[in-house]
C-alpha cells in the first residue's frame, strides 16, 4: 500500500486562460516532477479556471471534501500560494484539514512545506504570501474601476453587455445601433409611448416580428421590453456606478420620446376606475378635519358622500348625494369658458410674444454652446495635464465630473430650447379650444368620465359639510384669472404658461358631441 499519497491542484483565473493553454499544463507537469523526485503518488489531479478572490469554487470545494473523504491522502500539491487561494475562508478550511487530518501543503515554486508541525514563522510567512496575494486582487479591482469609470467620463459605455438593439464593433470598439433591430426599437417606444400598446401587448407583437435575444435566440419577453422602455442609453446617456453620462454613441431615439414613454408609464400605473368604484373616490377631503369623503350607497341605487372621520373629529354626519357634487362641480367651469373671440385675441398675443422671443432663445442657445465649447476645451486640457502628471488622476475625476454634470445639464436645456417653442402655442391652442367646449363636453360625459375632466382642471377639492370647493390648475388659474379681471393682455399668459398642459393632456379625437379630452398624471 503506498503510504505518500498526494493530490495536485493548479488553476488559472479565466476560462480564457484555459483555453489559450496558459499555464494549467506547465503547473501539472512541475508539480508531477516534484512528485517524483519526493517519491510521491499523486491520486488525482485538479484543475480549475476561476478566480481565487471568493469562495465557492466548485473544484477546490470538490477537492476538501475529497480529502476530507479520504483521510489517508496526506499531501495537497500547488505551484504556489496564490494558486491555491486569495482569500482568508479559504485558508482557514485548510488549516483546519493540517490540524485535524494532518495534511501537509507543499507550495513547490515557493519551495514551502506546511503543516501542524510547521513553526510558527513558516506560517506568518504563508499568512503573509496569502495577504500580499489578497492585496493584488484588491489592487486589480480598484485598478479596473478606475480604468471603468476613466472610460465612461469619455462617453463610452464600460459595461460588458450592450443594450439591446446594439451591437459592437470588434475591430473599433464602437457601439452602434443594430440594423436588424434599431427600427424595432423606436417602434417600441412610439407605440407604448402613444398607449397603443401594452407591455404584454408589445411582446407578443415583437415576437410577431421575429424579435429575439442575440445570444439564446429567444423571444424578447414582456421583462425585457419594460427594461427596454426604462433605459435612457436609447436617447444617448447611459447609467454607470449610479451616476448618468452622455454617451459618444448614436441615439436611438431622442430623448423627448423617453420622456413621454415615462410619462406613459405613470398612466398605465394609474389605478383605473370602473363601475364598482365611486367616480369621486378618494378625490375629496373633508374640509373640516382634512379627513378622506367616502361613499356609500343608500337604497341600491343612490350614491352619497360624507366625511369618514365623522363625529370623533368634530365633524357632524353631513350626507351630500354625488348628484349635488356633480352639479357644484359643475357650476365652477363658468370662469373656464371662453368665447371664440376671447380665445382668438389670447392666441394672437401669444403669437407676437412668441415671434419677440426668438431673439432670445437665439442668443441663450448661443450662450449655452458656447458653454458647451469652454467645458469640452477644458475637459481635454485636464485630461492632458493628468497623463502628462500637472495634476492628480483623483483631481482629474473630481473636475471631469463637475463639468460632466454641467455638460448634461445644458444640453437638457439645449433640448427644451430647440423643442418647446412650437409646441407652446400648439398646446395653448388646444387649451383655448377646450374652453370653448367645456360645458358640451360635461353634460356629454357620464360621472365616471366627468371625473376625468374634474381632475384635469381642479386641485385641493374639500367638500365643506354639503359645500364643494376647489382650486383651478394652470393654465386654467390665468384663464379664471382673466376672466375676473377681464384683461387679457400678454402678461398674464406667456407660451410657456401653457406647456404645463402638455404633461396633463394626451391626445384628443372627435365625438358626436364635439372634442374629447384624455388626461395622464
């Protein structure tokens, strides 16, 4: 029976390095030699590619339990420490192996020889080989963030998968939209962003257009599509170690689209109503106590509402029917409505106030390129001085991201100046020509539709014992404004007063009873 059993490890750190035949052969064949010459029999042999720095590999954990198994093999073979481990767990489950089993560890390149009987200096100097290799990983990976976050201040994305509808360059690096699946892509945000579709919606018909994933050749799954619509690397920035930078690559789609693909979100999100819920449901608060107006249905078929914190906050038990609240609701469009001349003569001064601010936003938009120009010269000067070493490579991060985060914030601003000033006046248009309308489309509309209307129009609603109150939202607060006053002159409605709307109104279509108005959060 031989008496000198062994086991010999070797391993590498990537399965790259395994398969370019790096180093795993030149170990084996060390640690067959040394076996050799000492007279030992190796009984099996090990070899892994994964990095040392965790715990958890599935060949050095199938080796202890193989020793453990096997008490009578008595000598673990490895090139040298940082073969064997890089982390502290590790060397601790192999000090207690030398302690309970007595198992000897020969590090054959490093000419060391542990085990229960070594001294004590022998292990410190293994502790100190296992620490100094810990420190290199710990270096390395600092080194790489560095070299990550070095690589996404320039605009390139650091990360190791490309979003989806792109695809890299091997031979420059560069990231460029998919021409297979770019125009799918852009048809996906306009068609949510629209609320044409749903998530689940838009997955079955990406699989209808033979959408797959580049690397299992699967269909895109209603996951994937959502993760798609919420990542801003679409529009030319991407999101890195928290922070967002403008991307070098070609956007997708701009980054108004995104906006209003997020604003889609928040509506489809929304809590829908429907004929078991009240129309005027967690809307109004108790103008007393500030406490929830709940509803109750009386004799099957009438609908009241009262305060729900009722008598123990003071609050006498007032019962008002949804009809009353209706017709409050109601009586307070009077100030909204326009005539066709009132909202003629607003739109023509909003019309000659947007013509004199061209100028304006002409030499803003002058202003902030040139800002643009000032943050660029300076990011490549200080990125010359750190590599010629003028300045420190923290100094260097510390200015890049300042500048960086001012560069994106011109350029939003860039944006909203090159996007608004047409649709200003479109949308307050469309305000005007709503006000029009208002009393046709509220008597058109049912309770749960007048609802809708109630909260694109009306803020704070309290309901006052059997008295509705509420505020107007802009723009309608100028429109009520001016017609108390009844001066409509430019400034008390400037363009943008009436961008606010944009957010609230979708779209608008044709009904028998004139222009309907669908409102998002």
């Amino acid at each position: 029976m031989v008496k000198n059993l062994a086991v010999a490890y070797a391993r590498v750190s990537s399965k790259e390095q395994e398969r370019e035949g790096y180093s795993i052969d030149a170990q084996l064949k060390l640690l067959r030699d040394y076996a050799h010459d000492q007279g030992l029999h190796i009984v099996r042999e090990l070899q892994e590619a994964e990095s040392a720095k965790g715990t958890g590999r599935k060949v050095f954990n199938s080796m202890l339990e193989y020793l453990k198994a096997n008490p009578n093999v008595k000598f673990l073979l490895c090139e040298k420490t940082d073969r064997l481990s890089r982390n502290f767990k590790d060397i601790a489950t192999l000090d207690q192996l030398m302690n309970e089993q007595g198992l000897t560890i020969l590090l054959v390149k490093e000419n060391a020889e542990l085990s229960k009987e070594s001294k004590s200096h022998e292990k410190f100097m293994f502790g100190i080989r296992a620490l100094m290799a810990k420190n290199y990983v710990d270096n390395l990976s600092e080194e790489v963030k560095k070299g990550m976050q070095e690589k996404a201040s320039q605009g390139k994305y650091p990360g190791g998968n490309i979003p989806y509808g792109y695809i890299l360059d091997k031979n420059t690096g560069e990231v460029l939209p998919d021409p297979l699946r770019s125009n799918h892509i852009r048809e996906i945000f306009e068609l949510y962003a629209e609320n044409k579709m749903s998530l689940r919606a838009l997955a079955a018909w990406a699989r209808s257009c033979g959408l797959t994933t580049p690397r299992s050749a699967k269909p895109i799954t209603m996951c994937q599509i959502e993760r798609i619509l919420k990542n801003p690397f679409y529009y030319g920035v991407f999101r890195w170690a928290g922070k967002l930078y403008p991307g070098i690559h070609e956007p997708i789609i701009s980054q108004e689209l995104f906006e209003q693909t997020r604003r889609a979100f928040k509506l489809h999100n929304k809590p829908q109503l429907n004929r078991r819920q009240f129309a005027f449901g967690n809307l109004l608060i108790c103008g007393r106590c500030g406490a929830k107006i709940t509803a109750e249905v009386k004799k099957s078929k009438y609908v009241y509402y009262h305060c729900t914190g009722m008598k123990a906050c003071g609050c006498d038990l007032v019962y008002v029917r949804e009809a009353e609240i209706v017709e409050q609701f109601q009586g307070m469009l009077g100030p909204l409505v326009l005539t066709h001349d009132q909202a003629t003569k607003i739109l023509n001064h909003l019309s000659k106030r947007q013509g004199s601010s061209k100028r304006r936003v002409e030499a803003e938009r002058q202003r902030i390129q040139q800002r643009l120009g000032q943050i660029d010269n300076w990011i490549r000067k200080a990125y010359e001085d750190k590599l010629e070493g003028t300045i420190t490579a923290e100094h260097w991060r510390d200015l890049s991201n300042r500048w960086e985060t001012e560069r994106i914030q011109l350029l939003s601003q860039l944006k909203v100046l090159d996007a608004d000033s047409p649709n200003a006046i479109a949308t307050a248009e469309r305000v005007l020509e709503l006000s029009q309308k208002l009393p046709d489309l509220w008597l058109s509309r049912n309770n749960y539709e007048k609802r809708e209307l109630v909260e694109l129009i009306y803020s704070n609603c309290t309901l006052d014992g059997a008295t509705l109150s509420a505020a107007y939202k802009k723009p309608f607060s100028i429109i009520a404004e001016g017609t108390r006053t009844k001066k409509w002159r430019p400034q008390y409605h400037s363009p943008q007063t009436f961008v606010v709307f944009e957010f609230q109104v979708k779209t608008s279509y044709s009904t028998t009873s004139g222009t309907r108005w669908k409102t998002i959060e």
